[in-house]
C-alpha cells in the first residue's frame, strides 16, 4: 500500500511544481495523513471522487491512479 500511496504523492507534487493547480483525493484518511506528514505542501484531501465538494465543470482534467470503480 505505501509503494502505491508514495507514487501517487509523487505524481501530485510533480504535477504541482510544474505549475498545475492539483487536487489529490484519497478515500483513505491513513495514507491522505501520510502524505502531509511526507509532504506537507501536497494539495490532498479525504474524500469520495463520486461525491465531490466542487461544482461540475470545475476540473478541467481527471487522473485516476486506482483500478475501474
């Protein structure tokens, strides 16, 4: 699980030091708690992504790094 969880941060701290407005979601509380605590500039929250906290449209893209929901 931490090989998995350690990539996706890496990915979202990639993808923000190239200048992208990321947003990480994660459905465990464990690895999102990991994650500050490793990286505490990563832009990463709790949640569900079929039942987000942001409007429609708001994102203009999706990365899913977990198996087909």
């Amino acid at each position: 699980m931490w090989s998995t969880a350690k990539r996706r941060a890496f990915l979202i701290l990639a993808l923000q030091s190239h200048g992208y407005d990321v947003v990480g979601v994660e459905f465990s509380d464990e690895t999102v708690q990991w994650a500050r605590q490793t990286a505490p500039d990563l832009n990463i929250t709790v949640g569900d992504i079929l039942n987000l906290d942001y409007p429609d449209g708001y994102f203009d893209a999706y990365i899913s790094l977990a198996g087909p929901i």
